[in-house]
C-alpha cells in the first residue's frame, strides 16, 4: 500500500507523490543532483547535512544498498527526492533496497513527482529551503512553515559531523579482486581537518603512501604543528564557510608552515584565510558532470562536485592565483600559493564512483609533502 507524501518549496511551489523511506518529515534546503549513479556516496556525504537531494535521473536504487560504498559513518541527507525508486535491486554487491535503507535510518524521502519540473524550478528560482512530508495533507501550510526555516547562510554545520576526538585511517583504495586494500609503506605524516570528511579522500591519501591522522575541525594550528606533518589536508564539508571562523584562523596559522591542500570546502576555508571572501551560488554544483578549466595547462577535466558556495576571484590577495575555473558559469575551481605550498580545488578528485580525471591532484600534494622546507 503507497503512502502520499508532499513536498513544499519556500516559494510556495507544491509536489504531491508517494512516500519513500520513513514516515514523518523532513526538512532543509533542496538541491538538486545530475549524478546517474553514486546515490549511496550522496546519501553519506557529509557535505548534504542540512540538505534534501533531488536526483534528476530518473530510476534510482537499481543497485541496491551495499556496507562498502558509503563515504562516512551514516548518512546525512534531510530528506531524498526521486522520480522512482527501484523496489528490487539487481547487484551481486546489494544487501537492501534503497526503500529499506532510507526508513532505517529515519530519513523521509519521496517518489513519484515530476522531478524535472522540481529542477527546472530550482534552476529557474534558486535552491530553497522546503519540507517533506507523509503527515500533513495542507499544501500552503506546509509552504507557509518551510519559509520559517533558518537556512544555511550563517550556520556552522560543520560542528554537526565532524569528529569529537582525533583518530587515524589505513584503509587504502578498493580493488576489484581484493576489496578495499591495506596501506601501503608510509613516506609522509598528514594531519587531516575532518569537517565532514569523505573516506575516499582518506582512501587517496593513504594508497600515495601518507600516514594519516584525522582530527577536529576546531583543532588549533599549534596543536597540528606539534605533530610535524608533512602535509595538512582540509576536507570538504557542509554550510557557510564563513561560519566557520575558528577554522580560518587556524589555517591562517598553518600557512607557509607546512604543506595544504584543500577540496571543496577546504577550498573555500583556504580561499577565507587568504584574506578572500565567499559567495553563495543561486542553486549550487551538484553532480558527476561539471567541466574545468586547468589555467595553466588548458586541460579540462570532468568532474564530480557538491557545493553551494564558491571563492569570489576577485577578492583574492596576489600571494594567491586562481588555478581553474567552472566552464559552465566562471565560478572558481581552484587556487593556489605555490610559493607557499597551497593549492585549493572545488571539485572531488576521489568521487564514487567516478568521473577520476583529477585524481593526479593528489599526487600533486604529495610531491609538496616530500620538498625539503
């Protein structure tokens, strides 16, 4: 039997379809996803943490859910919007449905809408705050509610998922034969900023041979400086960069000491401690398609990518360049302070399942690690 279940926009703009996952509601900022595969790593970002995802392709969960391909400790969506669910996943690799994964873990989703049309108004009005859910029948009050939520400007979620208490990663990248693989010999000391860390990214850094320490967002400069790492990475994460002050000032203290190399958030963060500003965009990059620009070399690569905010060029110092740009909208892609050893990317070099036309990116930080200082 089909549960009915609405979604409201801010703006007022209704969908009616089926319930998908648990009942209840669900509320925060509806984006929207272009990825056609990858649904459990978007479930488990870290980054979607106050979010509720619309995917535009439309059947999803034809793989199932598996225990190998989630990217944190649960997953962090508010909410999951979807044309239509697959009720009877085909992998060898599946444990449970996607149906079954989302009501266990208390998110409540819905199916069965146009979602299209849902991206086309997001595309056309902005990503704004709305609400799932299976309870209230009354379009408009639901509307007149999802107005009166917060939203994401001037929110430190990052407090919400990163970690409470420093610890380390050795599990190194998967391969087909043999699952995920065990560290190779260690060559570099990293300390790694979880402010919602993917374990991909942990994955990288430690099949390049980098022993990694993953610690608090709110860890002070001399407190990683006591480690001596050879490296410090910033993860990428959810909200307003510039709620994040303690971050910034921390990374402000790091640089020119050590080697940093920042994705997405961690980006932005370097961007802010540069002396920059941030902006938000009207309705974010979200998917496994998004083209840029090296500056330097003219290559384009194809990239995954998941953020609502974006480094203003403009507002950076000379000691920092842009390094790559957005070839849809211009926006900033990356930067970066060769004399100071600091590179910052937008885009996720290690997305799952893919595209991987940047995984060099990694390399790059690594070959700072070992330069003598």
């Amino acid at each position: 039997m089909t549960r009915p279940a609405l979604l409201a926009l801010a703006d007022g703009r209704v969908f009616r379809g089926e319930a998908l996952g648990a009942s209840g509601e669900g509320h925060g900022e509806v984006v929207f996803n272009t990825s056609m595969t990858g649904y459990q790593e978007i479930l488990t970002d870290p980054s979607y943490r106050g979010q509720m995802v619309c995917m535009t392709y439309p059947l999803i969960g034809n793989y199932g859910i598996n225990p190998e391909d989630v990217e944190s400790r649960r997953p962090w969506v508010s909410g999951f919007i979807v044309k239509e669910a697959c009720p009877f996943p085909s992998s060898w690799r599946a444990r449970l449905p996607l149906d079954d994964y989302l009501r266990d873990n208390h998110i409540v989703g819905i199916q069965g809408i146009d979602t299209r049309a849902l991206t086309r108004h997001l595309r056309d009005h902005g990503a704004q705050e709305g609400i799932i859910s299976t309870e209230e029948p009354d379009g408009a009050r639901l509307a007149d509610r999802a107005r009166a939520l917060p939203g994401l400007v001037g929110r430190d979620l990052v407090t919400e998922v990163t970690v409470r208490a420093p610890h380390g990663w050795s599990e190194g990248p998967w391969d087909l034969a043999r699952g995920y693989t065990s560290a190779p010999a260690s060559r570099f000391k990293v300390v790694a900023f979880d402010s919602g860390i993917k374990q991909n990214i942990l994955r990288c850094l430690v099949g390049l041979g980098c022993t990694v320490e993953v610690v608090p967002a709110d860890t002070p400069a001399a407190a990683v400086l006591e480690r001596k790492p050879d490296g410090v990475f910033l993860s990428n994460g959810p909200g307003d960069p510039e709620a994040v002050p303690y971050l910034i000032e921390t990374v402000r203290g790091l640089i020119g000491r050590t080697p940093i190399f920042g994705i997405c958030l961690g980006n932005q963060i370097l961007g802010l401690a540069f002396g920059g500003s941030t902006y938000k965009l009207p309705f974010g990059h979200h998917g496994g398609n998004h083209p840029v620009s090296d500056l330097a070399t003219g290559d384009v690569w194809i990239t995954s990518q998941n953020h609502n905010y974006a480094v203003d060029a403009g507002s950076l110092p000379e000691r920092a360049r842009v390094s790559m740009t957005n070839l849809t909208d211009g926006s900033v892609e990356g930067i970066v302070a060769e004399e100071l050893a600091a590179e910052g990317i937008q885009f996720h070099p290690e997305a799952g399942p893919g595209p991987h036309d940047a995984l060099g990116v990694f390399a790059r930080f690594v070959d700072r690690c070992r330069r003598p200082r």
